[in-house]
C-alpha cells in the first residue's frame, strides 16, 4: 500500500492520521501496527483493552468483530484466538486513557529496557488524550506535537498520532486537508494523512496532505471492512 501511494512511514520523523469520527483512523493505525510486523509501542488511550483484543483477534483470524466477541469466551474459541494474538506479539499495547508526555516517555524508556532496544514505531491514539490543559487546548496540542517530533528524532522511531478534524470536515464525507486539523498542527509533523469516507462503502479515501518525504497532494482508496476491522492493502 505505502509502496504504491510514495508513502514512507520513516523512523525519526512523525506523522498524522487525522479523520472524523468513525472513519477508520485507529482501524488504520491498528492495522500498520499488526500487518507491519516491527516492534510498536501503542498507546491505545482513546479505546479500552477489550474492544482493541477483539479488533486484532478479526485482523488475524478473518473472524467478523460480532462473532469474535460473541465466541471469545468460550473455551475452544479462546484457545484459537490466543494463539492468533501471538502474530501481534511485536506489539506493547497501552491502555491508559490519560497519557501526559511525562508518561509517554517513561513508558517508552520501560519498553526499551524491557526489549533492549526502542521501538521502531510508536502509536499514539488519539493526539486529544495527551492534553491537560482545556482552555489552552491549541497551544498545548502544538507543544506536544514538538515533543513527539523530539522524542522521533532522538529515538529514531516513527511516531505516528491519531487526531480529530474541525467544522464541516467531523462528518467524514468531505477530502481531510491540512487546515482541517484541529488545533492547525500541520506545520510540525513530516507526514499527514487524512482520511474520509468514499461513495463506495468498501472503500475509504486516504488524502496524502502532506509528505515531506514524496509526493502529495494525491488521494489512494483503501479497501475497508468495517465488519472484519480490516484495511486493505498491506502484504499478508
């Protein structure tokens, strides 16, 4: 998929995926985690455990999200599943819900000493959870985009953050440009990916708004299935 849309998820820069709710943002953040294969730090702030561990479990198995969730707790369907969980095992899975930049690089530094080496990748979802400061909200979201960017560099991982989008473009139907970003961060990040839905439902739109590493400017449908949290694409 990258191959083809001249995208290059480079260590030591930071993108964004930024769409209206329900688009499918983490579902492609979820997806690059698992089907990539390299070690990942995701920091899943925005979606609990549960629904996250049924997402993988379709991903893996080909297994509609309703009949995994309906079947996961049954012994032999358990047995099943937990060994397809076994191909993600490259990735450490955060589930805290309020993740300061304080904690996200203390939590960086125990994954890196737990696997003696940094993560090539690093997931934040969404951008919206590292806030603390409501009435300052903008500012604050371009400080931490400054901090992540760092923390690429440093670390020579990606860091790739989830965000939301603001007025008409929070419907999900209309192409996700820069001056769409909440907070107008598309100065810092070397990438940003916008997505929205395509008049095809087995499809969604991904706008490359920003790539200073390729071309942009370029919209690439993607293959979805909602039902089985599957973006197609990638190489199996």
């Amino acid at each position: 998929m990258f191959d083809r849309t001249d995208v290059r998820l480079r260590q030591g820069q930071f993108s964004l995926v930024a769409s209206a709710p329900g688009v499918g943002k983490s579902l492609l953040a979820t997806n690059i985690a698992i089907r990539t294969k390299v070690p990942t730090l995701y920091f899943s702030a925005d979606t609990d455990e549960a629904t996250v561990r049924y997402r993988a479990c379709s991903i893996l198995s080909g297994y509609p999200l309703d009949q995994v969730e309906a079947t996961y707790s049954e012994e032999n369907w358990k047995v099943f599943f937990t060994d397809r969980l076994l191909r993600a095992d490259h990735v450490d899975w955060c589930y805290q819900s309020d993740i300061n930049m304080d904690f996200v690089w203390k939590r960086l530094q125990a994954n890196a000493a737990l696997r003696g080496m940094y993560p090539q990748l690093v997931v934040i979802d969404n951008l919206a959870n590292t806030t603390t400061e409501p009435e300052n909200e903008y500012a604050e979201l371009r400080g931490i985009c400054r901090d992540l960017q760092t923390m690429a560099r440093l670390t020579n991982t990606h860091v790739l953050a989830c965000h939301h989008v603001k007025g008409a473009k929070e419907s999900g139907l209309y192409q996700i440009g820069m001056a769409d970003l909440l907070g107008n961060i598309g100065k810092i990040p070397e990438l940003v990916l916008g997505l929205n839905f395509a008049n095809d439902n087995r499809y969604i739109n991904m706008h490359v708004a920003k790539n200073r590493s390729g071309r942009a400017g370029h919209v690439v449908n993607l293959g979805m299935d909602y039902p089985k949290a599957t973006i197609g694409g990638f190489q199996i």
